[in-house]
C-alpha cells in the first residue's frame, strides 16, 4: 500500500485519466476528493473508490477561485490533512493557429493553467506540513507541436514553465512537483475510434508500442509513483506516459 493513509485531490476525475489515477490511488490506501463537473460519472467513480477507500465528491467549478479554497478547506477539515494534489482538469478546443481567437485560449487557460496555479497556491501551506506531492499535466500537443492546438498546447507549456519554477522554488520545503504527459484510450477516444477506425489505426501505428495507454494501470500507475515515497528524489520532470511517441532529450 505505497499511498496508505495519504490525503489526495484529483481534478477531471470522474472520468477518463482522472477516474483511472483516482482507483489506481485508492487501490494504494489513499483517500481520494474527486473534483469534477459530470455529476453523474462523479457518483460513479465515488463508489468505486469506496470499495477500497474513503473518498469524496465535488461538483464544482474550478475556474472560479472561491470554489478551489472551498475544495481544499473542506478536504483538510475531514481528513486532516492533504498529502497530493493532482491538476488534471483542462478543456479547449482545436482550430488552426490562424483560426484562434481569445475565446479559445481563455478557455484553455482558465480551465487548464490558472486552475492548476490556484490550487497549488490554495494547497501549499498543507503540501509544505507534510512534504506533498504535485502531478500536474503536459501534453504532447505542446512538446511536439500538434496542429490545430494552439491553445492547448499554449496552456499546457505554460503548467510546464511554473512546474519548473515551483519545483526550484518549493524543494527547500520538500515537495515533489511532477508532471505528466500521457496518451490514454479515454472515453472520448473511444467514441472517436468508433467514427473513425482508419484514423485511430494510424495513430496507433505511430506509437511505438503500438497501443494507447490504459488510464488506470498505465497512467494511474505512474501516478501512484510519483505521489508516493518511491520519487522522492524526482521533481520538476516530465515523465512521457505515452508508449515512446515522444523522446525528450
């Protein structure tokens, strides 16, 4: 049980990578706050978690600041603490780069990068009481480039760079701050292979493994790693989940 008795918060949760990282953390003895706004999948996810573990279930917005401190406020008051913080949540849509507009990068920026800023802020103080962990999201839309991702992959390096920074800034106080970059099968993948078969065979083709991730044993595992003791000594990188598509040197 690498995560027994450990306090987590994980955002986009009820679903997809977030719900995988969720069961992969609760099978490991964490405690689990599930921070979504698909109530429905959030009950769901929720029951799962409790058979393994306490858990519990915000519908909120977390674009709007006052809600993130409701969030991290409540979950210290029942559990008494808070050990990881995972910022997993993001919307933003695909256009061409001469087709975005401010609509486009508020929305990725205020769903994806200032969540992700608020949080951290919110949850520092217990993250420093009891040397936390931060898994945050990269993707390769921003690493490699992808077309039509301009917002996304904008927001996306931007969590990169204040990674980086709070990882050098907060090491004095002992966290671990770390993220991500996954290609997962997710529910909105799924339904995209069922539309377009051809098109969802040649992106497998090009992933070196030639499969996609599974969000809770391939994804959910690595998550697990880095919120427990096992990474202790790693901060501030950004560990490729994504089966050798993307090798940074």
């Amino acid at each position: 049980m690498k995560l027994n008795g450990k306090v987590a918060i994980i955002t986009g949760s009820a679903s997809g990578i977030g719900r995988g990282m969720a069961l992969a953390m609760a099978k490991e003895g964490a405690h689990v706050a599930i921070v979504d706004v698909n109530e429905e999948k959030g009950k769901e996810t929720l029951a799962e978690i409790r058979v393994h573990t306490e858990g519990m279930l915000f519908i909120k917005d977390i674009t709007v600041q006052e809600n993130i401190t409701q969030i991290v406020e409540e979950v210290v008051k029942k559990f008494g603490k808070l050990d990881i913080l995972v910022n997993n949540a993001h919307v933003s849509k695909q256009v061409l780069f001469n087709e975005t507009t401010q609509e486009h990068f508020d929305l990725s920026f205020n769903t994806g990068f200032y969540p992700t800023v608020r949080f951290m802020q919110a949850a520092y103080p217990e993250l420093k009481k009891n040397k936390g962990k931060v898994i945050n999201f990269a993707s390769g839309a921003g690493i490699d480039g992808q077309v039509t991702q301009t917002a996304y992959a904008a927001a996306k390096e931007a969590i990169r760079a204040i990674t980086r920074v709070t990882a050098n800034e907060w090491g004095p106080d002992h966290i671990n701050i770390n993220l991500i970059s996954p290609i997962a099968l997710t529910p909105g993948v799924e339904q995209w292979k069922q539309h377009a078969p051809e098109a969802y065979d040649a992106m497998v083709n090009k992933i070196p493994l030639r499969r996609l991730g599974d969000p809770e044993n391939d994804i959910g595992k690595v998550a697990v790693f880095l919120a427990s003791e096992d990474s202790n000594y790693i901060t501030g990188q950004t560990i490729l989940v994504d089966g050798g598509s993307i090798k940074l040197h």
